[in-house]
C-alpha cells in the first residue's frame, strides 16, 4: 500500500489557519485596465473614505467587454465633471440635474489637446458632444445607478430613467466609407509607402488582420502572438475578450497570415502588434497611421472602425453573400445589425438622384445644341 502520509511524501501542505493568515492581495488588483484608470482618476477627487471610486471601478470592472469598460469610463467620467461642477455627489444626483446633464452636452465644448501646449494640456475648446457621444454618457450614468440599486441594500432610484437620449439614425454612420478598388489602395499605400519603412510590415499586416478577419481594432491590439494557433486545417487567432464579452476563433486568410508572418519574422512571443521597444501598441497610435496612410493614398480620412465597416459592406456585396454567415464573421448578435451596412450601402448606390441627375444633363446637352 502506497503512503499518502505528506511527511513521506513530501507533498506541501498548509493547515486552514495558516493558509489564511496569509491572505493579503487586494481584490482590486483584479481589476481592469479602464476600472482602475477611473478608480485612481476619483480617488484624487473623492479620497479613500469616499465610497464613489470602489464602487464606480467595481462598476466598470462589472461590464463584460472591454471596449464597454472603456466607453462607459468615458461617458461617466463627463458625467461626474457635470455634477462637480454644480455641486452635487454624483451618486446624490436627482432628475432634475440628470436631465440638465443632457441639455449641457448638446452645448459644451468638449476638451481638445492645446496645440503647442504642455504634454497632456487639454482646453474644452472642441466641438460639443456628437450625439453617439451624448448617449453614451447617458446609458454610462443610467448603467451606474442600475448598477447601485443591485448591490445597495436599500435600493436606488435612477435619476435618468426618465431622462430622453438622442436619436441615433441607424442608417447614418459619420464614417466615409472605401470602395474595395479604394480600400485595395489604402493597403497598398500600407506596404509600399508608408513614410517610416520600418513600418511598412506592421501596418500592412494590421489591416489585412482588421480588414479579412472582419475585427474591432481593441480585440486585435489586446491580442498577443501567444493567441495564434492552427485548428482542423486553418490559421486562427483566439480573442479572450469579443464585444459582448466571451471567446472566439477567427479564422486568418492566407493573405493575412502571410503578411503576419513576414512582420512577426520569428518572433513567438509578446504583443501581437507592438512598438519598436516592445510595447503594446495602443490606439492613438492606430489613428494617427491610418490618417497618414489616407493622405497619401489621397482618400478620406477615417477611424479603424471604419475598416470592419468596410469588410462587411464588401462581403455583403458579394453575388454569393450570405447575410447570416457575414453576422456571424462580424460578430453581430443581431441580424439587423448587420443589415444595416446593406441599408447605408443601398442609400447611396440607388439613389433616385442620380436618374434624375442624368436627365436634367441630358436635357440640358440638348438645349445647348
């Protein structure tokens, strides 16, 4: 009979007491990224005997996706500038100032870094907030007292059920959309023109990464090198965090993959796009190249999420399109989302001006015969 005995074994083993004893992380360590940013940001304000900063970053930390995370941080932090500047808690907030917080950002400036300023300088001297941006502070406030109300004891009331948010057209996107002849140049410009040529192979596998895996631009730049794998005959990449929350393989065409190879050239280890020191590149930094690469390319200027917009309008296209396949390549959880690129596209491209427009040319030309 084998011992099981941990003196003969020389298993380790710690009694209760002791076990407990020594128990001493922070459950905040677990926190997000975007939950600790906002807690450090309140506490600064607030200090550590106010219970606004844990309960916000517990909030934060509560939401599923990390794009959610960082839009509701965002949108709470204009909310809680508001009601400090009227003199109020945030979390004593009542109808009447939630409902002047919706009438203060349809006229604020926003803040907008100083040109020739210090680093990190900002002046609200920008535009007021778009109405996207509106509601998103609104629905981060509504979240936050929905969120309260679930953990108080007492209950809360939420001081913007009643608040309206503003309509947002479905079929509207601020974003200009690339044809696929306009888009196929936009990378081209990636490989072969891209100012620092040192950077040509990082952005020009970023946005075949972006573009054929149809991804948002956070699930791609959280992911790391360690996350690409091979499963029943394809390339994937396994995204921890997708919107919505949950996990995902995204198949990687042989273009992508190519082109990932050749930027990667060995390396098996660390972001999957990172800066020259190794760093995990960040946003800004995805913004400022594809405004750099749409001037060069002599096309207008737009966002990264302009690119999954791009390849879902495209794939829609299609003769062979299959809307429920491109739904669940985009990761929409609802059909209707993605009906709605064919919808934008359909605005556009059938327009009755254009028979109009060709008429009146054509009377015109006439006319002046």
């Amino acid at each position: 009979m084998t011992s099981t005995n941990p003196a003969t074994t020389g298993e380790l083993v710690r009694s209760p007491r002791a076990t407990l004893s020594t128990l001493h992380s922070d459950p905040r360590d677990l926190w997000p990224e975007h939950a600790r940013r906002l807690y450090d940001f309140l506490i600064a304000l607030y200090g550590e005997d106010d219970v606004l900063p844990p309960l916000a970053a517990a909030w934060i930390a509560h939401q599923r996706s990390m794009n959610t995370q960082k839009s509701y941080a965002r949108g709470f932090r204009a909310f809680e500038e508001f009601a400090r500047e009227h003199g109020t808690h945030p979390m004593a907030v009542k109808f009447g100032l939630a409902d002047a917080f919706r009438m203060w950002m349809e006229t604020t400036p926003t803040w907008v870094r100083v040109k020739g300023g210090q680093r990190g300088e900002m002046a609200r001297t920008g535009k007021p907030y778009a109405d996207a941006s509106r509601k998103n502070a609104l629905s981060a406030a509504s979240s936050f007292f929905v969120y309260l109300d679930k953990v108080s004891d007492d209950g809360v009331k939420n001081p913007f059920d009643a608040v309206q948010r503003p309509y947002i057209d479905p079929t509207y996107s601020p974003t200009p959309g690339y044809t696929e002849t306009e888009w196929a140049r936009f990378v081209a410009v990636a490989r072969d023109e891209h100012r620092v040529a040192a950077y040509r192979k990082r952005a020009y596998a970023l946005l075949l990464m972006l573009y054929t895996c149809c991804l948002r631009i956070d699930s791609l730049l959280n992911a790391r090198v360690e996350d690409l794998g091979y499963d029943k005959g394809h390339r994937v990449l396994l995204l921890e965090k997708v919107k919505g929350g949950g996990r995902k393989k995204k198949p990687i065409p042989p273009v992508a993959w190519d082109a990932l190879q050749d930027y990667l050239a060995g390396r098996e280890t660390g972001w999957l796009f990172c800066t020259a020191s190794g760093q995990q590149l960040d946003e800004p930094a995805v913004w400022r190249l594809l405004q750099s690469l749409a001037k060069r390319a002599g096309l207008p200027l737009r966002g990264p999420h302009g690119i999954k917009g791009d390849a879902v309008t495209h794939a829609l296209a299609k003769p062979n399109a299959r809307p429920d396949k491109v739904q669940q390549w985009a990761d929409h959880k609802d059909s209707r989302t993605t009906q709605l690129y064919n919808r934008r596209r359909e605005l556009l491209d059938d327009s009755p001006g254009y028979g109009l427009a060709a008429d009146v040319a054509g009377a015109l030309a006439a006319d002046a015969d």
